[in-house]
C-alpha cells in the first residue's frame, strides 16, 4: 500500500445510523474511562461490541436503494484524495487542456499501483469547503473533459493502462460550460475512449452521474463500490421531471435501478467490490485496499489480451447494451428470417 492507515473521521449523519452511532459513542465512552482510571471494562464494553455488529448487519443488509444513494454522498465516504494516498505511489499530477484552463474537478496524473504504471483520470470533490468550491463540488466544466481526453491520449502513446475513478453527480450544466462546449466535449470523450488502444478499468467509488460520469466511463471493465449507484440522471432529477416533485427522489431511486446489486443483475456491471461492515466511510483502508486489488486483478487480465481482440471486445460491450432477453430473442429470429437490425422491433414473436 501507498501510505499506512489513516485516522478517519467516524462519526456518520444518516437517519438510519443514529442507533448504532449511539452505540459507538458509548463504546469511545467507556474505553476512554477504562484508559483514564486503568479500570478492566471488558465485560461492559463486549456486549456493546456485539450489539454494533448485529446492528450494523441487520441495517445494512436490508438498504433501500435511497439509502444506498446517501451512503454513496456520505460525508465521510473515501474520496478520490484517499484513494490516490492510499492506493497509488509515484503520483505526478498532470494539468490543463490547452485551450482555456485546468479543471479541478478532474484530476489527472501519471502514477503507479502495485507493479503496474497506469495513467489515473479521476472525479475529485473536495474535502473543505474551500476545495470542494474550487472543484466545483466534483462536476467537471468541458475542460475538465479535455484535460482528460489529452491525457488518455497520452497513455496510449506511451502503452500504458488507464485506470478511472467516477463520482460525480454529473457534468456541469451551466451556461459558461454549455458556451464552451460541454456536450460536444463528453460526446468526444466517449468516441476516443471507445478506441484506446489500452486497457482502460474504470471505478464508481461514490456517485456516478450521466454523461458526466460517462465522459470518462467507457472501459474494459467496470467494477462498482457496493455502496455506490450509476445512473442517467440523479434520483432528485428524475423525481422533478417525472413527478414534477423532487422529493418522490426515494421513488425514482428505486425505480431507476441505480445499486451496484441491480445494474450487477442487468450485467451492466463487471464486478462489485465489497466494502467494509457499515460503508466505505468506516475503513478507508480496507476499502482501498479490497479496490486496490480488484483493479489489479482486472489490469492483469485485460494486458494479456492483443489489442485488437481487447477493441472488439469493447465495441461488442457497448453495442449490446440495453439488450434484454426478449430483444436478444427476437435479433435472433430477425436473422434466421433474414431481417436487418433495423426492423428488429418490427418481428413478430
């Protein structure tokens, strides 16, 4: 590992937590007094401990999909910060387009994870408030876009992998951004990254937003934190289109089928990464390393394959997408008739 184990801010702000962040309070309690007075406070902090974890899996066993969408916004959940101290060594952070500026919301750098030199493209929110403002809350401006594309780019001049972190709860939508470009910028990323002639792993670590994520999404491999979501539109956004009411946002969490577990089941989705008991945002460590170890798993998997087969690979990934099984049946009774692709939805059953 790139760094040792942190201190990590424990204390949770979620509804459904307050038991047990009653019982943790508790537990700190008594072990300061243990350590204060040299007191032998075992048999009174034990059955507490017991308790944190029934509790702990008998709440996070049975999570709404809306809940699911807040523990991937948690205060306290890992960042990209964390992740690039915790996961990564050699890190030279790369900047700017060229055209109009350098982007905080992504950041780019040349950096190394276990054995592998790999080029990381990653969200970055912003821990204070001064850098959360100056990242724009993780919603990435189109140079953002570019900066990242150049630096793909650069990867693949120089053969080496390229590994993306997503959160973000989508692009930038302001009128600044749209002036300069910023559909054209994320429709651009998507066509050059569909033919990177690396192997390109991409991760949702918290929020992972439209076309704002997509812009730097399209891989070989997708792997998901099991308490992050990926979606065309936030929850609230969907709620005020659909209902023309943001807080149904609950609703549209769960009809959109947003959790790593439904998008896994619509295979959508490579792998889902597990985190620790009770999220991410308790173990940034154990959560860095279990990632740090599935990315390599799949960087060492995607190397061994020539690059044309990885491409074809790619290409068949994303123009499958969406297929289900009653479609997927009728292209195939289109093809034994001899129809075109096009008149697909036209075939009886």
């Amino acid at each position: 590992m790139a760094a040792k184990k942190p201190d990590v801010p424990t204390t949770p702000s979620l509804d459904f937590e307050k038991p047990i962040v009653e019982l943790e309070n508790k537990i700190r309690e008594l072990e300061q007094l243990a350590r204060q007075s040299q007191m032998d406070l075992t048999t009174e902090i034990r059955p507490l401990k017991e308790l944190r974890e029934k509790l702990l899996r008998q709440i996070y066993t049975n999570l709404t999909p809306w809940q699911m969408v807040r523990l991937a916004r948690h205060p306290n959940r890992p960042l990209t910060s964390d992740y690039v101290q915790l996961m990564f060594d050699d890190v030279i952070e790369l900047h700017g387009d060229r055209a109009f500026g350098d982007d905080r919301a992504i950041m780019t750098a040349l950096a190394r994870i276990g054995d592998e030199r790999v080029m990381l493209v990653a969200h970055r929110k912003g821990k204070t408030t001064e850098e959360r403002m100056a990242a724009n809350w993780g919603c990435a401006h189109p140079e953002g876009y570019r900066k990242a594309l150049l630096k793909m780019k650069l990867a693949e001049k120089f053969g080496l992998p390229l590994v993306t972190l997503i959160n973000t709860p989508g692009a930038y939508p302001g009128i600044g951004a749209e002036e300069r470009g910023q559909a054209a910028a994320i429709a651009k990323n998507i066509l050059e990254m569909s033919r990177l002639r690396v192997p390109v792993v991409s991760v949702v670590i918290g929020e992972g937003g439209s076309g704002g994520a997509l812009g730097i999404g399209v891989c070989d491999r997708l792997l998901m934190l099991e308490y992050s979501y990926y979606s065309v539109i936030s929850p609230e956004g969907c709620a005020a289109i659909l209902w023309k009411d943001g807080d149904k946002a609950e609703q549209a969490a769960t009809a959109l089928k947003i959790t790593s577990r439904d998008l896994m089941a619509l295979g959508l989705v490579d792998e889902v990464v597990p985190e620790p008991l009770g999220g991410a945002h308790r173990d940034h460590f154990k959560t860095a390393l279990s990632l740090r170890d599935r990315i390599l798993a799949a960087l060492k998997n995607l190397k061994s394959m020539p690059v044309d087969r990885l491409l074809d690979a790619r290409y068949e990934r994303y123009r499958w997408i969406g297929n289900g099984d009653e479609l997927t049946q009728q292209v195939k009774r289109a093809r034994v008739r001899g129809g075109k692709p096009e008149a697909v939805a036209k075939v009886e059953p």
